[in-house]
C-alpha cells in the first residue's frame, strides 16, 4: 500500500493528512464514487433491479453494460436506493409554504409497472405551480391505479394539507374527476381546459375534411388584443359554424367557460396559462428516462426516478430567473380579489326568495 500526503488549512492552521491508497482498485466501490445526478443514479437503480430480477427489457440491455451495472450486487443497489428514496419523499412531501401560489398546472403521465406477476397501467399525477415570488415549483407527485375522480381527489387533498393555497386557476387536461376535485379542495379556483388538447378533442367531432378551417376558426379566438375581442370572436365562431357543422358549434359552445377562463388575467400571462404546453418539456424528460425502463419493477422505483427527475427540474426553476413577473402576479391576485368582491356584493344585494 502507497501513502500520500495531503494538506488544508482550516481555521486552526494548516494541517497535514495522510491519504492511504491502494496500488489497484479503492476502498470504496466504483459506483460511488462516479459523479452521478440524483435522476442518473435513480435511473441506475431502477435498471439495476429489473436486471438482478431478471426482468430486464431489450431496450435495456445496452444501458446495464454502459452504466457497468453488471458490477453491482444487490447490497450495493439497495444503499443506492434506499438513500435516492429518502431524498424523493422528504421532496415530496415537503411544506408548501412560498404560495399563494396562484397558478397551477396538473397532468397525468401513463406508464407500465409490475404488480402481481403481470404487468399493470398506473397514472403518474404531477402538479407543478407559481409561487409568490415569481418561480415555478414541481408541487407534487403521486401514482395512482385509475385516472379518476378519487385519485385525482386525494392528490389535491394532499396537496392541500402540505399548504397549498391561494390558487386562482388550474391549467390541466379534461380528465376523469379532475374538475371536481378541484372544486372539492381548491374553492375559488377556476379550471382552464388546455387549448391544445382541446383542439384535438374538437376535432374529433368534426369532418376530417374541415379540419383545416375550423382549427383556423379555433385558433383565431386566442388571437384577439384582448379579453373583450376574445369573447366577440368566439360568438362569431359559433355563428359561423352552426349552420355548416352544428355539432361542432355545440362542442364549441359548451366548453366556452372552460376554455377561455384566461381572459380573466393580464394578457401577459395567457400564453403560460391557457395550455399546459409549458410542462411539455418536463414530460419529455420525464419520458426520456422512463422510456428506457419501459416496465417499472413496482411502484417504488417508478416514483424514485421520476421523483428523482422532477426534484432535478424543481432546482433549475428555483435557482433560475423568475417565470412570472411580481407585477403580472400582484395584478392576477387583484383581479381575483375584485371578481370575487363583486360576486359578494352582487349576492348582498339580491333579495332572499320569499316563502309561503
């Protein structure tokens, strides 16, 4: 064994140490000391165990030689994951204490996991958010076995009960029982349906040969100076289109107040508000990794990884630049305040109903 000498300088004065070597090889193991982010090595893990199940996928195959998982005993893979599991639910399960956090987005990722010797979907719940000072946060995660109602109910319930608050809008998709869960837990809120799967969703019920004018239509309504020309050309619109597809208008008609609850904030904000193309980055690193896993080994290791994924992303967004500006966020809180002081006064001055 061959000795080396270091030295520092602490505040005691210098100090030399002797580091001990070994001529081959360390004392510690390999994967420990390669210099992995917590979303690597949670991707580590997660392969890891498929392989030394012997559950591993083809896709697999070239990422355990090149992680050199191979080299890994079960031991080694357990530290690793336990200490990654740690540091996923203390995120998880955090306090939500910079709101109000006015605006929220939520989505529903699809994956596959192992359970009872077959394999099952489960849905990935995530909820991301802007907190008071401008930043956007990675607010929650859950997995759940049903995209539903309940599921979606016990996530905003969770939520919260870890503080969340002050939310004006929620920005999510048409899911099953999302709606009334955010009227459950979140009152005051109102939902934005996302623009662009909308738009998707109209086209479904409109003739594949009219599609390029009514998305023309469609898209001509969110491009309008302001909230009050917004609404002229969505009256146009359906107009336009009773006569020659009246089911379409009456698509159209009915999601009215789900679609344009962005026109109650400043039109600075809209394009952040009104679909949740924003966490369409996040979902594709999301998917980047889970992808190469395919089939998760349990629950446990599909909510290491994207845990792990979006703690990563939660970081980059609190040590970035501001998402929102404190002005546009003083001005949505206020327009919140005055829509919801002139409903009081409107429910003061009606008279009660009079009874035999």
């Amino acid at each position: 064994m061959v000795t080396g000498v270091g030295s520092g300088t602490p505040g005691a004065g210098t100090v030399e140490v002797a580091i001990p070597k070994l001529r081959a090889g360390s004392y510690f193991p390999d994967w420990l000391l390669e210099r992995r982010r917590r979303a690597e090595r949670a991707l580590t893990t997660v392969v890891a165990t498929c392989y030394l199940l012997g559950v591993s996928t083809r896709r697999m195959e070239k990422l355990v030689e090149t992680l050199g998982i191979t080299r890994l005993s079960k031991s080694q893979v357990s530290v690793m994951a336990k200490e990654l599991d740690e540091q996923v639910e203390s995120f998880r399960t955090r306090p939500l204490d910079a709101g109000p956090y006015t605006f929220v987005a939520a989505d529903a990722l699809t994956m596959k996991v192992r359970e009872g010797g077959r394999v099952v979907n489960v849905h990935a719940l995530v909820a991301t958010g802007v907190n008071v000072d401008g930043h956007r946060e990675i607010l929650g995660l859950d997995v759940t076995s049903a995209e539903d109602g309940a599921g979606w109910l016990a996530f905003f319930r969770g939520l919260t009960h870890r503080g969340l608050s002050g939310v004006a809008l929620v920005t999510a998709d048409a899911h099953s029982g999302l709606v009334g869960a955010i009227g459950a837990t979140l009152p005051g809120a109102s939902w934005q349906r996302c623009r662009t799967h909308y738009a998707a969703n109209l086209m479904a019920v409109t003739p594949k040969s009219s599609w390029g004018w009514v998305k023309a239509m469609l898209h001509s309504i969110y491009d309008q100076p302001d909230a009050a020309a917004v609404h002229a050309q969505f009256d146009r619109v359906v107009d336009g289109l009773t006569a020659k597809l009246p089911a379409v208008a009456e698509h159209l008609e009915q999601a009215r107040t789900d679609i344009l609850a962005f026109t109650a904030f400043p039109k600075e904000l809209w394009r952040q508000i009104w679909s949740n193309n924003p966490a369409e980055r996040l979902n594709r690193e999301i998917r980047r990794r889970t992808d190469v896993v395919g089939i998760f080994p349990d629950r446990t290791a599909l909510v290491r990884l994207v845990g792990a994924v979006l703690a990563e992303q939660h970081d980059e967004w609190i040590e970035g630049r501001r998402y929102l500006s404190l002005d546009v966020l003083a001005r949505s809180r206020m327009t919140l305040l005055d829509a919801t002081t002139t409903d009081h006064e409107t429910e003061a001055m009606t008279p009660p109903a009079l009874t035999a």
